[in-house]
C-alpha cells in the first residue's frame, strides 16, 4: 500500500516535520549549526569594515531641492531635526545595526535549512558560511541594498500568502525610494516566496494579485529610476553632500 507524505505547511519549505526527532540527531543538529554560526562569524569578520564615504553621502541626500531617487533615507532622518542623525557617527551605528539584524536572520535561514536533517543541505549550509557571500556582504556595511536584503528576510519569515503579500505591498515602495535597484536585487525571491505560499485552490484569486503586485512594483521603479535633479539643484545637493561627508 502506497502512503503519500503528507504535504508541508510550511511557509517557506525550510522547517523540520513536527514529529519529534531522536535526542542524538537532535544534537547533531545543534552541533552543525553551532558550526556554521561560528563559521559565518568569522567570514564576517573576514570582510566587515566601516562604511565609507560613498555610501555616506548617498545616506545625506534629501528632497529638499526635488524629488530625486535614493532621497528617502536622507529625508526621514534630516526630518528629526537634528545634526546628530546626519552625521557619520550616526549613519555607521545605523548601518552597523542593519548589518547584524541581516546576520541574524540569515542564521535563522541557516538552521531550519540544518533542522531539515538531510546531510548535504547541511553540507550546504556550512560551504555556504565558509564562502565569499558571507564576507562581501559584510564588506558591503551601510550600502542601501542592505535594506532591501532586510525586508526580504523578514518577509521570508512571515507565514501565509496575505501576510507576505501585505508586507510586500509596504515594504516595496519604501526600499524602492531608498534604491531602485533593490526590485532587480531583491523582487524575484519576494516572488517566489509569494508563490511558494499560495495555494492552488486558491490561485484563481491569488495570481492576479500577484501579477498587480509586479507590475505596480516595476512601473514605480521605472518612475524613480528617471527621477532625477536638474543640472543646478543636482549641483547645490553635490555641494552640500561634498560638505557634509568632510570631502
């Protein structure tokens, strides 16, 4: 007689079956992520480095002389009021925290694909915290994609098509305005991620929403990626940037 394996409920395919597992492969589970933990700390510390100048001034840039992409960050916290928030101090701490919050999460990726108990997806894991990703992405302190690298992580760890779909709905336009780019980067796995949660009796309903999700998502990219100064106010903001940053 043939039994099917009943089908995961899993939003992301990535956690262990809820049968309770032997203490000894238990263990071995927690061995291997204590590796690659360990592993992927020192390949952050490999690369991990205080942001530089150029990624600095991008985080000074504002509205305050037009609309222009990239300008979100720079406006929100030149809205606080005070110089503090645009300082290099403070973009490195910002920065910094957005680094091992993206760390943190990558981690938890890194066990529920361990808790899966397979020897080469665990295999893959620790080859995955000994490479080059580990150590450009923390070469790569304060560039805005990290950001974008943010939500997409956290959106990873949300359950059920509705609540993916609602955060993608905020959380795209904001990045998009932080770096357009971020839609090349980072969209595709937002996708999938949307795809792999729906359900097929309800794909009739979700598909649409899905294809609306895209096509808002890339039309806005194409209208912040031609959202540019004109030739004197993108001289004024050089300027101010230029002073700002100490260059």
């Amino acid at each position: 007689m043939n039994v099917s394996k009943p089908i995961s409920t899993s939003t992301t395919g990535l956690e262990p079956d809820t049968a309770e597992l032997p203490e000894t492969m238990s263990t071995d589970r927690r061995f291997w992520f204590a590796v690659v933990a360990a592993i992927a700390l020192l390949s952050v510390l490999r690369g991990v480095r205080f942001p530089n100048i150029w990624t600095y001034s991008h985080f000074l840039f504002t509205y305050e002389y037009g609309f222009t992409k990239r300008g979100l960050l720079g406006a929100a916290f030149d809205a606080l009021g005070h110089p503090v928030f645009r300082s290099y101090d403070f973009f490195a701490v910002f920065a910094s925290v957005i680094l091992v919050a993206n760390l943190v999460l990558i981690l938890r990726l890194l066990k529920d694909l361990i808790d899966r108990g397979s020897p080469m997806v665990t295999g893959a894991a620790v080859l995955f915290s000994a490479s080059m990703a580990l150590v450009y992405f923390a070469h790569t302190n304060g560039y805005a994609d990290h950001i974008g690298l943010l939500a997409t992580l956290v959106m990873l760890r949300i359950r059920g098509f509705y609540g993916k779909l609602i955060f993608a709905a905020m959380a795209l336009p904001l990045i998009i305005l932080i770096h357009e780019a971020t839609f090349l980067i980072f969209f595709p796995i937002m996708f999938m991620s949307l795809v792999f949660s729906s359900r097929e009796r309800m794909w009739k309903i979700q598909a649409p929403l899905l294809l609306v999700l895209s096509i808002a998502a890339l039309g806005f990219t194409f209208f912040v990626t031609s959202s540019t100064l004109d030739g004197a106010n993108w001289w004024r903001m050089f300027a101010l940037t230029q002073e700002e940053a100490g260059a």
